[in-house]
C-alpha cells in the first residue's frame, strides 16, 4: 500500500494546490486533525488536508475529493465529517482514481488495489472493476458538477 512517504510531497502538496487544498504534514508521533477514522487515515478541516509519512496515498486522496465534490456550503463548515450521500461519495471514488494518474509511482491500477486492500466494497468486487465497467451514473454525476470532461479529465475545479 502506498503512503504519503511512498511519494514526492511537493508533487502532492502542487496538485491539491490546484483545487485550493492546502496539505499540512504533521510528524508520526503526533495526531492528526480532522481525522474521523483516526490515524493513519487524513483529516480534513475546510481546505486543509492533514496527513503523515504512514498516511495511505488512498486516504488523502479520498478526503481531498470529498472537498472537491461537495457544495459550497458543506465546504465552509467542513470540519472532520465529510458527510455526503451515496452519488458523491462514487463520485468520490472514482476522482480519486483519476487523481491518482497525476502521481508519480501511484497510478490508477496501484490506487484501485490498494483501496481493495483497505476494504472498499464495490459490487461487481473491485476498484478497478467499477471505475472501469458500473460508473455510468457516476461519470454523469461528475459531468453534470463540471468536475471532470467527456475525455475523464478533471477540470481543477471544486463544485459550486
């Protein structure tokens, strides 16, 4: 599974950048704010993504999209709770696979195996399944936000 320490910082910390997500490394030995699962997994509160070295790369990313995804008005109490009903959080799922082609030595086939690995369900048994065969409705949903283009490349935009 690849973790934030997997990866170059800077590259991460510029993509996100790109969607006004300000990305805060904090050390291991310290907790990390805004995390509903706890550590290792990111937090988020507003437009700051908290992360570690041991934090997996699925994680931030999943969190990061939420930010992404979600109204305006959810963004600016955004604390923690990421909230969201079943179409965003697909929609979530499968930007975060997008994102990860933007990541040296991640990948969308490497993201998809390690969110299997960590437990996401999806009903025809994978990630990378899904992403490729079942996210008709989930493509229109993040057609319809402006999120990404017909191509499947994201916009950098949040929506509105």
């Amino acid at each position: 599974m690849k973790t934030i320490a997997d990866i170059n910082l800077g590259h991460f910390q510029q993509l996100l950048a790109r969607f006004n997500i300000d990305v805060k490394h904090v050390t291991l030995s310290e907790n990390i704010p805004g995390s509903y699962w706890g550590a290792p997994e990111a937090g988020i509160i507003q437009n700051r993504l908290y992360i570690r070295d041991d934090t997996p790369v699925h994680s931030a990313l999943h969190e990061s999209c939420h930010y992404v995804c979600m109204d305006q008005e959810r963004r600016q109490q955004l604390h923690t709770d990421t909230g969201g009903d079943y179409d965003e959080e697909n929609a979530v799922c499968f930007l975060q696979i997008l994102l990860a082609d933007y990541l040296p030595n991640v990948g969308q086939q490497q993201l998809c195996a390690d969110m299997d690995t960590w437990g996401y369900t999806f009903r025809l048994g994978s990630a990378a399944r899904w992403f490729q065969e079942d996210a008709e409705s989930t493509l229109d949903w993040l057609l319809q936000y402006e999120l990404i283009t017909e191509q499947k490349i994201p916009t950098w935009h949040v929506r509105q």
